[in-house]
C-alpha cells in the first residue's frame, strides 16, 4: 500500500503527465499528486496541433486532456506557467523557477521534446515559425489564414509528418506552400522512397511544390519580415512564412543535470528507462516522448515521438510509481489526416532493418496496407484508407513468426488467418 501522507511529483504538462495523474487517482492513491508544467494552458493533446485545431476543423477547447475544473475535483495541484530548474535525487526534491521547492516520494519526468532550430541566418524575422505548443498552433492557424486570403507563400523545412501536416492545412487555407526536404522524398526514412513517393504525388496533386535534395541556408527578410529562402543548391524561393519541421529532439536537461543515465544522441537520445519505465534512480519515471525504453517484445530500446505513446506510456508509469508490477510493451502506434488520406501505422522498421516491403491492395487509389518484413516477419504495418485493421496488424508484428508474403498481398485472404 502506498502511504496517503506521501507526494507524487510529475513534471511536464502534456498528455503523458496528465494521464499519470488521471491513473494515480484511478488506482487509488490518495497521497499529493502536483503536476508542474511550463506553460500556462493546462494538459493538452498535441496531434491536433497539426490536424484539426490547425486546419480550422477544431476548437481550441477541444485539444484539453481533462476540462481545467477536473484537476480541483481530483485532488491534483497543478503549477503551470513554471520550469522546473533542478532535481536533487538526495534530498528528493524539485525546485521551481519562483525559488519553489517541492519534496517528492516519487517523480515522474514527462518533459516531452522540442523542435529543432534552424541554424542560419535570418531565423530571427517574424515570419519564422515551430509547431510544437499550442501557442505556436494558435499563431501559425492565424498565420495561415493570412497567407490564404492574400496569395501568401509558405516555405516549410523538412518534408517529414509535421511539415506534410502543416503544407495540407496551409493549402486548406489557400496559401501557397513549398517544402524543402534534403531526402529524394518525402518520408523518406521511415517509409522508403516507394511510399514516400506515394506522400509526395499526394501533395503535388494538392498544389504542394516540392524542392528535393537541397537544405535551406538563408532566410531572406527585410524590414523584419521574411521574402524569401535560398538553398544549398543556389535557388531562391518566395516566402512570406517559414515553418521549421526539421525534426524534435527530446528535453534530457533536467535528468542530465542531476545525474540519470541518457542513451546517446546518436542512438535516439532520451532518458534511458527499463520495461517499467523506471530511470537509473528508483524513484524517478520518465514517459513520454522523452523516455528512450527497453521493448521487451521487440528487444530493443525505442523512443517514440507520438501521440500513442504518451497515452499509454503515462498510465503505465504511474502502475509503476504506486509499486505494480508492469511492463510497457505497447506496439508503437501512430496517425495522420493528410486531405482526404488517412492513415495508421503500427510497429517498428528504421532503415536497414527489413528486407521486403509487401502491399495488399491498391497504392493508385490510396487504398491499401503496406507490410515492412524481415525474413518473412513483420516489424510494421501501415494502413492508407483501410480501416479497422489495427488489431490485425499489431497481432502479426507481435506473433514474430513468418508469414506468407503473397497471402498478405491477397486481400481475400483475411489477416486474422495468417497469425
């Protein structure tokens, strides 16, 4: 039993800490739970950002976790607007920005991840903008709007899922949109340059131009204001916007500062976690995108950037600070809303770690599910306006035996009886 005079703290307030707290409560603990978060709006879920809330199709209200009068009514302190400066492990304790300082029994790092900045000149005009927080949404949805009833030219580095995301909405809007992406296609190192192609006849036959093998080296502005980019390659490109999605890289500072062991950047980054989502300390969690896990169905250690993970991940993590016996052995999950494709993909296959690609159905008409095997294993499978098929999929990546690949090409054949 979990003494009710003990504080759990949770740092970062974003989907992954507010579902910690929301489990906590749930499973019965009834010591202080106290939610810190830097930013001023309360626990938010972040996929609309670049979906619904972006494109218009949503209210602000509608990216809440929980609506703000549910933290009161659960007993949960919430201290946003702060930044959590240092950890001592010693004395267990938090210290906030104010000079605050908060005593844990156990502690929870949900600290997320941030974009990453351009590194040339002219990042510092107005019109250069990240997607990351909801403050950066509630601009850029303004910005966009801007560039569409005025002919405006977006130019967005990176051609990865936030920039294609992003390049939809801004042409929902009516701006013009170019992205910048270094790769032949886009997506290109999570899907292949077959499917990435796929995502860049997409945009193309949405208006999207497409700049490929060139990186951004110069915004051009004057008087404050952006007019244009130029690339490695020597062209120019008009712009009145600029939209950095270069990628994240996850917020290690607060652990590294106090000691807990991180993998490598070059392996990912992140907080090193075991299966249970427990830190080097045996006191401190972490979850979320920046937590760098033990897998223990894929035998590997992954950090996952999306929305399902933080979902799940922060339930668990909390099982494990109330002493449950719990391993986070979720498939990794995500989705995207892309004009009139959808799409889901689940599993894991970085490059180099499969050996066949098979489709089941018709890549022509956006309607069909791409399976990344090895040695006749599926590692991962995504589904492009197909649905109710998840289960199926993350079955067959959790059975770890061969299949037939020309049976999970036939779409007669159902995916159930392959397992």
């Amino acid at each position: 039993m979990v003494d009710a005079d003990q504080t759990f703290v949770i740092v970062g307030g974003g989907l992954a800490g507010a579902k910690a707290a929301e489990t906590l409560r749930a499973e019965g603990f009834n010591g202080r739970v106290i939610l810190i978060g830097d930013e001023r709006d309360h626990p938010y879920e972040r996929p609309p950002l670049s979906k619904g809330y972006l494109t218009g199709a949503k209210e602000r209200d509608s990216v809440f976790v929980h609506e703000a009068a549910w933290y009161a009514a659960n007993d949960v302190e919430l201290h946003l607007g702060q930044s959590v400066t240092a950890v001592d492990r010693e004395d267990r304790t938090v210290r906030l920005g104010d000079g605050t300082v908060i005593r844990y029994d156990k502690l929870l790092l949900a600290t997320g991840a941030e974009p990453r900045r351009l590194d040339v000149p002219g990042t510092e005009l107005a019109g250069v903008h990240h997607l990351r927080r909801l403050a950066h949404a509630d601009r850029l949805r303004q910005v966009l709007a801007g560039l569409g009833r005025d002919n405006g030219h977006l130019v967005i580095a990176g051609g990865g899922w936030i920039g294609l995301e992003v390049a939809a909405a801004a042409r929902g809007y009516g701006a013009e949109v170019t992205v910048v992406e270094a790769d032949p296609t886009p997506l290109h190192r999570v899907l292949g340059p077959e499917l990435g192609q796929l995502f860049a006849d997409l945009h193309t036959d949405h208006g999207v131009r497409f700049h490929f093998g060139a990186r951004l080296t110069e915004i051009v502005g004057q008087d404050g204001m952006v007019l244009a980019v130029r690339t490695d390659d020597g062209e120019e490109h008009p712009a009145h916007a600029v939209l950095a999605a270069i990628g994240a890289a996850p917020r290690t500072a607060l652990a590294e500062n106090s000691g807990l062991a991180l993998v490598d950047r070059a392996d990912g980054g992140g907080i090193a976690v075991d299966e249970s989502l427990r830190t080097s300390d045996p006191d401190i969690y972490a979850a979320g995108d920046v937590a760098a896990a033990l897998h223990p169905r894929l035998h590997t250690r992954l950090r996952v950037e999306h929305w399902a993970n933080a979902l799940n991940g922060g339930p668990v993590a909390a099982r494990a600070m109330l002493g449950r016996h719990v391993s986070y052995d979720r498939v990794p999950y995500f989705f995207t809303d892309q004009y009139d494709l959808g799409m889901e993909y689940s599993g894991w296959a970085p490059p180099g770690s499969y050996d066949q690609v098979v489709v089941r159905g018709d890549t022509g008409k956006r309607e069909f599910i791409a399976f990344w095997l090895k040695e006749g294993r599926v590692l991962a499978g995504m589904n492009v306006n197909v649905w109710d098929v998840t289960d199926p999929i993350q079955d067959l990546i959790r059975a770890r035996t061969a299949v037939d690949p020309e049976a999970l090409a036939d779409p007669s054949v159902p995916l159930e009886s392959l397992l």
